[in-house]
C-alpha cells in the first residue's frame, strides 16, 4: 500500500514500505506573447507512480516583449492508515510540505500571428518534506531546485498545446530524521539521499489548454527521468510523473481585463 507527499521542485511522502522525497512540479509554459500580458493557473496535480495529492499556483507576466518572470507554488500532503510490520496493529503514516520556485525567461513569437511562441525559463526554487513512518520515525528533507525550461507552444484564441523538455539539478538535504534500526526501508532511504544528494533529471512536459478566450481548462503532464539514483536503491524515493487538472487565465495588457 502506498502514501505519498508531493513537493514541488518537489519533494513526497509514501507508503508505509517505500516513501518517495523527490517529484516534478507541473511545469508553466505561460506562452506570452506582448508586453504586459499575464498568465494565471490554478491547478490539481497528483502523482502516478505515487499517489499523492496537491494544489498549484503559478502566476507569469511578460515584462517585455522579450522577457518575462514566473512565479510557482505547490503544497500538498497525505495520510493513510497503515498496518506496522510484525504486528496487527496500524497507525496513521503521513506527510506534507510545499515547494516555490521563481524564474526569469526569453520570449519570442515564430510567425506573424503570433501562434507559435518559443520560451526559454531559467530559474531557482526551494522546498522541504515531513514524513512520518511507522514506529514513530520521521524525516525532514529539504529540496533544492535550479531548473532550465525551454519550450515550443501554438496558442490560438480558444485551444494551446505546449511541451518543454525541462532539465533540473536537483539537491535533496536530511534535515533531520529520527528512525529505529526496525525500520529499513526508510533508513535506506536516507543513507541513499546522503551519499548522493545532488542529480541531474530530463523532465520533459506537455500540456493542453482549450476554452474561450481568456479563460481555458487545463490538462498536463510532466515526466522525470529520475535514474540518477538506480545504482544505489532504486528508483522508488522519486517520482516519475506528475498530472494536473485545472483553469488558466489569461489577461491581455490593452484592455487590462480578463475576456471571456
């Protein structure tokens, strides 16, 4: 049985046998194209290989008609009541935590309408984890995040489809843990994030938006491909795919209001 947390550069929580501290968070793809025009997104997002739970805000603004800033925040947790190893008994396993993450990036529209948009984000963010295991054990992992976003997106009036092939480097740091010799899994888990805490992952995304004008349902998926830690473990203490379900909002800068 599995539980999990999601954070997002992202770190989770699991199941009473496997808990997992590492997830991608959905990447934005803002698709900007003028001065002034603002992307807002509200989402669901939850894990596939875990199955996790959490909310995501993300919020871009075209500085220019070249540059842009983004801004990205996900909070989520988890509980399960679980049955201790070697005895009947169950207790409640759980965790929670949250994840921001900020970004600078170059804009650039393909044609003269305007539909097809390339985007390059560079950008930093910060995060951390509590997970609570069987026995009473618990850790606290920090996440680190500094992640290069390019993508190449067709935005019309009423439908846009975006993919990023995201590349993140990824430090993931035991803040503290406090974990009984009972308990394996999870004290194999943290000597794995110690001797390696550091790793480079390709997180490719794709995303769908569809609905009027200015306010669109949104439908993505962000990979990782998170090999980095086969050698020791497994690839168990991360995630491989995050899916998100929610609204999009766009604001155009002329008429300074949203259009529906």
């Amino acid at each position: 049985m599995k539980k999990l947390i999601i954070l997002l550069s992202i770190a989770i929580s699991a199941a009473s046998c496997q808990h997992v501290y590492y997830a991608p968070n959905t990447a934005n793809i803002p698709m900007l194209t003028e001065k002034g025009e603002t992307k807002i997104n509200a989402l669901y997002s939850a894990g596939g290989d875990s199955e996790f739970g959490g909310g995501e805000l993300q919020v871009a603004h075209a500085l220019s008609d070249k540059f842009g800033l983004m801004l990205n925040f996900l909070a989520g947790g988890n509980s399960e009541d679980v049955e201790s190893s070697g005895s009947s008994t169950s207790q409640i396993e759980s965790g929670n935590g949250s994840y921001v993450e900020a970004a600078a990036g170059y804009l650039k529209p393909l044609d003269p309408g305007r539909k097809w948009v390339f985007e390059a984000f560079g950008g930093i963010g910060f995060g951390g984890v509590k997970n609570e295991y069987e026995h009473n054990d618990f850790s606290k992992v920090g996440t680190t995040k500094i992640f290069l976003q390019p993508s190449l997106s067709y935005k019309s009036a009423y439908f846009e489809i975006g993919f990023a092939p995201k590349l993140s480097m990824v430090n993931l740091n035991v803040k503290e843990e406090s974990i009984s010799t009972d308990n394996e899994d999870a004290r194999l888990d943290m000597t794995t994030i110690k001797e390696k805490p550091n790793f480079v992952v390709f997180e490719p995304a794709l995303l769908l938006r569809a609905g009027g004008k200015g306010l669109k349902m949104h439908f993505g998926l962000s990979f990782s491909n998170y090999n980095a830690y086969d050698y020791l473990l497994s690839s168990a203490i991360t995630e491989g795919v995050t899916g998100s379900i929610g609204i999009s909002v766009n604001i155009k800068p002329k008429k300074n209001q949203l259009t529906l």
